[in-house]
C-alpha cells in the first residue's frame, strides 16, 4: 500500500466547471468569503474577484500591492486601474501595500504579509479564497502556507480555496527582472539549513521556463546539488513547449548540469496534482536509498507557470521541503500582455476545509 498523501485524493476543478462551481457554492447564504488577491499590473488581477462579487455572497477582500523600486510608469497605471476596479465590484475591501525590498536590499515581502495576516481576524469567516494569479512566489507562497496551517490546526472550521488563472503564454510574457541574491523563500527553507542535513544528498528540482537561464545559473552555485532533474511541461498548451526548452538549456543540460534525459521529469502543464505527486514520489524513492550515507533532499525552484508552481508548493508543504528563488525586483512586459483578459482559463484546488475528512494526514515539521 502506497503512503497517505495529504491532498491524494484532492478536490480541484478546471476550466468552465470552475465557473460553476463559484456559482453554485460561493452563492449559499452560509458563506462569508475572506478573498487574499494581488491588486497589480497583471491582467489577471480582476477575474477571481469579479466572479465572487457575482455570487451576492458576503465577501471580504484584502488586496495586496507589492511594492518594488523603480516600477516603470505603464506598469503603475495598469496596477491603479486594477485596484481601482476591485474597489468597485467588492463591497468590503482593504489595500495593503507590502514591501517586497527593505532599505538594505533584503527581500522582506514574505515576512511583512505573514505579519500582516496574524492580524486578521477570521471570526465569522466560513471560506478563505486565494487568488495567486497576481501575486509572486514570494508572496503567494508564505500566504499559503500561513492559512494551511493555521487552518490545518482548526481541524477544517475553515475552508481554504486557492485559484488560479492559467495562461502559461502570460507567464511567458510577463518576464521577471530577477536580483542578484538568490536565498529560500519566505518560511519554505525546509531542513536545508539544520547542521545534521550536511551531507545529505540534494537533489535540485528546477522548474524549467523560457528566458530564465541567468536565474537558474545563480540559483544552481547557490544550492549546489548533486544531482538535478529538471521539470519540463508535458502535456503542455502548446506541444512543443518542452522541446523548445530543452534547445534553450542544451548548454546546461550537456555540460553545466550533466543531465541525462532519463533525469528528465515531465509534468502536466495544466494539473497542479500531476507535479505534486510526482515530487513527493521521487522524495519517498530517494529516502530508503539515501539513509545511510546522510540522507535525501530535494530542492524546489518553481519559476514560470503559476500552475505547475502551485503543485511544487504543495510538495513543500506536505513534505517540508526546501524552496530555492530570486524575488524579482521588477517586471517587464511585451508587447502583447493585454490590459483584462476576458476569457480567463481559472484552476481551483480546495486545500483545507469540511470536504476533507478528519484526521488527515499530517504535514511534516
């Protein structure tokens, strides 16, 4: 018998059963919404929460604004207009400006909105609703894993939702100005920094996107693993989306990285679930071999699609592990970003709440 995963079976839904599913659950006079969303540039900004204000539920709306240095003028209008948009359609609404950089150049956006939710209070809340489709991993990430434990420990009084809208060509076109100081993100450093970890044998788990080379270069002298099995899309919107980035990185895969295509993991570019398992099975297989010689362990860098990324946060949640990233301190945007997207593809993995049943599977220290 396989071990018990936490989110194995998961309730998740994609597509236009998305758009039913908010109708039909979100409308129950019952429901008293809490939505944590980013209020950015980013077309995506709008969906998830046009869709709620639709329901005429009571919802709750803390709309967080990651403030980095220097932001070019576009991005700034394309960032007021949004807010400004989430101001009219949600009845109840907070703006909360996270700084991302401090004053010395550490990358505090993660700390600073952790702190900013201990402060909120959930009474009455029966939903909490994340929308990463606007915010970083940076900040998406620590928000998460803030709620699912926190929630986790109310033994499911409260349902956490997290959606998501899924574009990879968006998340091609939005392109990352990353720093130079890679580091772990915020409470996702796993055991990678305890002493008896040393001589564990790190296996590094990139998340492959197109453009992100440089990133990745730093990213590797940082963890400096002794293995590597880089993540590739397959099935992916595109079909070539996977050929495409193994030509980009050929360098990396024949000489930086010595990577065999039987190191190779594909994960569908469209199922979050997909890439969860899949890492959470490589961790299992690679424990017993490992045991004796210092142990296993896995490090995640999920860059590009939000989707995908949303499956290697789930692995590090359930299994403790080590997430390796760059805060981007700014964005750059082609061409043909639109300002709304009117058609947006939405994911939505319900994470916590009553449609579990208890007990769970715990989630590792």
């Amino acid at each position: 018998m396989g071990q018990e995963r936490r989110w194995d079976p998961c309730v998740a839904h994609s597509g236009c059963v998305v758009d039913g599913f908010i109708k039909d659950y979100f409308a129950q006079k019952a429901r008293k919404v809490l939505l944590v969303a980013g209020a950015s540039f980013d077309p995506r900004s709008r969906a998830v929460a046009t869709r709620l204000s639709e329901t005429a539920t009571s919802v709750q709306a803390l709309l967080i604004q990651e403030n980095r240095p220097n932001p070019p003028q576009d991005q700034s209008v394309r960032a007021g207009a949004n807010t400004q948009a989430l101001l009219a359609i949600l009845a109840g609404q907070q703006v909360v400006p996270v700084e991302v950089f401090g004053h010395d150049g550490a990358v505090v956006g993660g700390r600073n909105i952790v702190n900013l939710l201990r402060q909120q209070d959930l009474e009455g809340v029966t939903d909490v609703v994340v929308d990463v489709s606007a915010l970083s991993t940076g900040t998406s990430f620590p928000i998460i894993r803030y709620f699912v434990e926190r929630i986790g420990g109310d033994k499911g009084t409260v349902n956490l939702h997290v959606f998501v809208v899924h574009d990879p060509r968006l998340d091609n076109d939005i392109c990352s100005i990353d720093s130079d100081v890679p580091g772990y993100v915020h409470s996702f450093k796993g055991r990678s920094t305890l002493s008896g970890t040393a001589d564990a044998a790190r296996l590094w788990l990139p998340q492959l996107a197109t453009g992100r080379r440089a990133t990745l270069e730093r990213l590797y002298g940082f963890i400096e693993p002794d293995d590597i099995c880089p993540i590739l899309p397959f099935p992916a919107n595109d079909p070539r989306t996977g050929d495409k980035l193994a030509a980009e990185y050929l360098t990396e895969f024949e000489n930086t990285w010595s990577v065999d295509t039987r190191d190779i993991v594909y994960a569908d570019q469209g199922d979050p679930l997909d890439l969860y398992r899949t890492i959470l099975r490589l961790d299992d297989l690679r424990k017993p071999v490992f045991a004796e010689t210092g142990g296993s362990m896995l490090v995640l860098s999920p860059l590009g699609s939000k989707v995908m990324a949303i499956g290697a946060l789930m692995a590090a949640l359930e299994h403790n592990l080590p997430v390796a990233y760059i805060e981007p301190i700014g964005y750059k945007l082609k061409a043909t970003v639109p300002e709304e997207i009117d058609q947006p593809n939405l994911i939505h993995i319900w994470l916590e709440g009553d449609v579990y049943p208890q007990p769970r599977p715990a989630l590792s220290a």
